[in-house]
C-alpha cells in the first residue's frame, strides 16, 4: 500500500511512452532486422550503464564505439510533442541478438520480461552487454530454475 499517489505513477514504469513514442529523443535500429525503436534517452541511460556512457560519448563528440553508428537528424521544429519533427539521434545496433532488444526495451521501460528456454541465454548475453544489472541477474535465475 502506498501513502503517496505519485509512487504509484512510477510503479507502472513507461511502458505507455514506450507504446505511443511520445516525447522520444533517440531512434535506435535493429541493423539484421530493421526495426526501429522510438526510445528516451533518459529511461537507457538510468537503466543501462552502456547506453548512459554512449550519450555521454555523443555529447562530448567524440563516440568511439565501433559496433554502434550514430547519425544525427536536424529539423527546425522542436515543439512537437509527439515529435515527429524533433532532432533525434539515430542509433544502429549491430551484433548478435537484436533480434531480441525487443525484450530488453520492455524491461527498461517497464520492468519485466517474460522468459522463456529460446529467449533466456540471448536475454542474459544482451543484459552482460548493456550493462543491466537485473536484468542479467533476472535472466540467470531463470536459467538456474529451468
């Protein structure tokens, strides 16, 4: 039970800005599938250690991360809320897996996944990868468990 109704708001985690896209700052790309993920840098930053360090690679100008390519779109109007039209960065990911960041997204935005035996072993290589603490834990005591 919680005394203050604003935990509440948090509890449900982001999934509905995951869902609509409103507000996303950063496009990120499947390169092997080619699907494409409207996310917030805010929300990859908290959650994953590797995105928190990309962004603030790609402040500072100077990325070096030779398995992500980025490529910045620059538009006049910044006041579309479901933004459009707003300056996004583009992300690629390559390498194995992608076809899984699905589930990774969910858990950053939400807080959960459900695993099963063909997602379990590509989830937990892709927490160790991004740097997701629970989600790597969370993946390991469903393999321990199975």
């Amino acid at each position: 039970i919680h005394h203050n109704s604003e935990c509440q708001i948090f509890e449900r985690g982001f999934g509905l800005f995951l869902k609509s896209g409103d507000f996303s700052d950063v496009t990120v790309i499947a390169k092997d599938t080619g699907v494409r993920y409207e996310l917030h840098k805010i929300i990859l930053a908290y959650s994953s250690k590797y995105f928190s360090k990309l962004f603030d690679s790609l402040d500072d100008g100077k990325s070096n991360n030779t398995n992500t390519n980025t490529n910045n779109t620059n538009t006049n109007n910044k006041n579309n809320y479901n933004n459009d039209d707003v300056e996004k960065e583009k992300i690629v990911l390559e390498g194995p897996f992608s076809q899984y960041f699905v589930y990774v997204v969910k858990y950053m935005y939400e807080g959960s996944v459900e695993f099963s035996p063909e997602n379990a072993i590509p989830l937990m290589a892709m927490a160790n990868y991004y740097h997701i603490k629970e989600l790597k834990n969370a993946a390991s005591d469903y393999l321990l468990s199975s």
